[in-house]
C-alpha cells in the first residue's frame, strides 16, 4: 500500500475526520511535517476538508528559524493552504514552572495549536507523529519506569488532535517526499528541512533515536511495527481501565485546585492496587502544581495510602507533599505555611490566620486549674515581659522543656516529637524577651514554670480558630 493509502486507512480506523472538517496542521519544515501536509492536501477532496497550517518558533534556534519560516510559507503559497506563524518564550516559561526546556515547548506548543484552532474555527489538529516516534516513545517510558498507561504510547486521537502519520515509518516520508516530484518546490531541495537539534545526542530522545534504536533493528529489522502493534494492544486494554478509574474519580474529589487536590481516603484504602494506581495518576495529573510525580513516587503514595497512619507524610520531588489526613489523601505543591510575628498582652485572645488557631491569655488565680502543659500551661506573670512575641521558629531557638529541665535547641525537640518539617515554621512560639516561654501546643518552659513563690499566673492555651 503506498503512502496516501496508508494515511487514509489510519483515518477510517480512528475516525481522524469527517466531511467537512476545518483542519490545523502543525508545520515545522521537518519530513513529518511537510509529507502530512502534502498527504492531507492530496486528501483533502475527497474527505471535503479545510487545511490551515501553523508554524510555531519557539525562540530556541534563532539561526534558523527564518529560513524556515520562508520555507513553510513557500510550500504553502504553492498549496494554496492558509499559513500562520506564531511565537512563544520558552526560556521564561521553563523558568517560571521549573521545566526543562522540551517539557516547556511540548506545553506551550499544545496550547498554541489549542488556541489558533479555536480562532480560526479548526476542530481538528493533525500533527505529524509517526511510528519511529511512537517506538522511540515506547522505550524512552520503559527506561522512566512508566506503567501501562505509558506504555500504551501516543495516541493516535486524542480531543481535537489527530495523528494520521502514526503508524507510517521514518523512513517510507522521507521516500515519499524524495521520490514524487509533486512534493519538490521551486527554491527547495531537498523538499525538506532537518532541525539541527535533532542531530543532538544530548537530548534523551536524539541518543535513542541516534545510538539506540540501530542496534535494536539489527536484531528485529521489523522492530517499528512490532512496538507500533504492542502500543495498540496496550492503548486498547488501557483504554478500558480508563473508563472504571473515569467512574471511580466521580465519587473521590471533594477539593481540587491548580496546587492540590483531596481524595477521600477510605475508598483507597480500600481499593485494588491495579486501579488505585491509575486513579493515583490521573487525579495528579489534573492538577497543574503536581508536575514531577513519577511512576516511583506513584508506588510511594501507595505505600503511604495502605500502610501510613493518619499525619504521616512523603516528601516528593518540587516541593511536592502528599499527606495522609483522617479522612482524605492530601497530594499539593502549596508551600507550607509560614507563622508572622504577633504580640501577645494579657488578657487577650490572638487570631493566628497561617496556623489556623487562637491563642489565649488570660490571667489565673488559682494553679489548680487543670492544664495539660501542651495545649494549656500556667507560667508565672512575673517572670515574663509583656507584651509576649508570637513568632515562627528561627535558627538557633531553643529552651528547657518542662519537666525535663536540659537545655534542648528547638530543631532538635522537633525531631525527636516526629513534628513534619512543613509544619514546623507554622508553629506559635511565645517568647519573652530573648526567651522561649512555650512552644505552643507541645511544651512548656522549665523556667516559667509556677512554684509555690508565685504570685501571680497567666493562663495561655490554644484553641481551633472559629
């Protein structure tokens, strides 16, 4: 089957298009590229369609993006398809969101064809993957440890885009395009233009493609379609637990924002791994702060859903934290709290708004009220200075914990209680003068303490902000 008659039976077998379809084709000078421009222009009467092409400059090789700029628009001009070029800033969104730089351009490139689509009215956007892509794919997700769902490779549909070209090898575009002369423009020759970044085997993808994937096609001459049929098995049979982890996520999300997402907890605990890990991954998918979860931290967040108590905790890469609640799984990339400094008088009653407490102060004529020394303690009036300072931890801190009478630095007390790191700086302090009187919630000073001397007593506690 030549070319052509390849493409078009990947359209019918995926339903790509139908009559009258308004298409965007993604355009960058490369073979993919221009051969799926051409294969959809020789198409396009007999599926009625409209074509666009769009040529993205993503800013990285200044150099060359001109002379294919030219070159693209040329080959339109000739083809009579409407061209459109646009820019993005690679480099500043990377360092925005913490992406190397393919991860940038993949997703700003997305959100280009998303929104050049919607402006022109296109509801289909062809890009030009092909089979050498998905193998290499294939094996990039074996070497990250990926599961199933990656395995399953690229889609060949996925929304609005389209990928006729996905099961068309390398090398039969690049013999389609040298071999018809209809595919040659008049400044052009070759009838393509090769990125010089794919000459780099210092990308990940470039050194499998260069270096690896040879020596795997000396073993298996047919390896490109042998991954191209394992995909699709594996697209299949993933496709079908995705619609039971689809049912099972209706009922989980009570919260979702751009840095976390809540998952009730007790139907995790409960569930099979085989699904909990899909709905794992697809619920982190959805949220945009949660980037940098792989598949290993996939099977942390599992140990900590079947084995972990409430409040225990892993710490992933980004800044990213998943904790276990009493009643949900709590994955977010917020950054931890941070207590500001108060002043505390006596009588008075404190609202601690990153803490989410009240502290109260209060003054007592009587030690015999019951106090647990953590959450309610007695200190003597007259050996602290009001106002008291209510502040975050700082270097340095530390104290005499109560009934313990050693001098003990704060970090050190921390550890030994199992307090998680990111809660650390949203604990109140109370301080007097350069003194710590009480680590809010934990432990009182030694040396506040109320003896038989004392006169005068001032009550603090902390209590749940309303």
């Amino acid at each position: 089957m030549n070319l052509l008659g390849q493409v078009n039976t990947a359209i019918k077998k995926y339903s790509m298009l139908a009559e009258k379809d308004r298409v965007l084709i993604g355009l960058s000078g490369g073979p993919d590229s221009v051969c799926l421009l051409h294969a959809l222009n020789k198409l396009k009467d007999e599926h009625k369609l409209a074509l666009y092409a769009i040529y993205i400059d993503h800013g990285l090789r200044p150099d060359e993006i001109p002379s294919e700029i030219e070159f693209c628009k040329k080959l339109c001009e000739n083809l009579g398809v409407p061209f459109i070029t646009k820019s993005v800033d690679v480099k500043s969104y990377a360092r925005e969101y913490g992406l190397n730089k393919q991860e940038a351009a993949r997703e700003l490139r997305y959100k280009i064809f998303e929104d050049t689509a919607l402006e022109i009215g296109a509801n289909r956007i062809a890009l030009a993957h092909n089979a050498d892509d998905q193998a290499e794919t294939f094996f990039m997700r074996i070497l990250r440890g990926s599961g199933q769902r990656g395995l399953a490779g690229i889609p060949p549909v996925r929304g609005k885009i389209i990928r006729p070209l996905i099961e068309i090898e390398r090398n039969e575009i690049e013999n389609f395009l040298l071999q018809n002369a209809e595919c040659r423009t008049p400044s052009a020759e070759p009838p393509f233009l090769v990125d010089s970044s794919n000459l780099k085997k210092d990308y990940f993808r470039n050194w499998l493609r260069l270096a690896v994937m040879p020596e795997f096609k000396k073993q298996n001459p047919d390896l490109v379609n042998t991954i191209s049929r394992v995909c699709e098995i594996i697209r299949e049979e993933d496709n079908y637990l995705e619609l039971i982890v689809t049912k099972t996520l209706m009922k989980l999300i009570p919260k979702k924002t751009d840095k976390v997402i809540e998952l009730f907890l007790v139907p995790l605990e409960n569930m099979d791994k085989v699904i909990l890990r899909r709905v794992l991954r697809r619920a982190i998918d959805a949220v945009k702060g949660l980037r940098g979860i792989g598949f290993v931290h996939i099977e942390d967040i599992i140990t900590l859903v079947k084995k972990g108590d409430s409040g225990d905790r892993i710490y992933l890469p980004k800044g990213i934290r998943v904790i276990k609640g009493y009643a949900t799984l709590i994955p977010t990339s917020e950054q931890p709290s941070q207590l500001r400094t108060y002043s505390l008088n006596a009588p008075e009653e404190l609202a601690l708004k990153e803490s989410g407490i009240l502290i109260k102060s209060s003054f007592a004529d009587s030690a015999e009220i019951s106090c647990d020394g953590k959450s309610k303690v007695m200190i003597d009036a007259e050996k602290i200075k009001l106002p008291l300072v209510v502040r975050a931890r700082k270097a340095g801190d530390f104290f005499y914990p109560a009934g313990f009478g050693k001098k003990k630095k704060l970090q050190d007390y921390f550890v030994d209680e199992k307090i998680p790191r990111d809660e650390r700086d949203s604990i109140p302090i109370v301080i007097s003068g350069d003194d710590v009187v009480w680590i809010a919630g934990y432990r009182a000073d030694e040396r506040f303490k109320v003896t038989d001397e004392t006169k005068k007593i001032v009550m603090l506690e902390i209590k749940p902000a309303r």
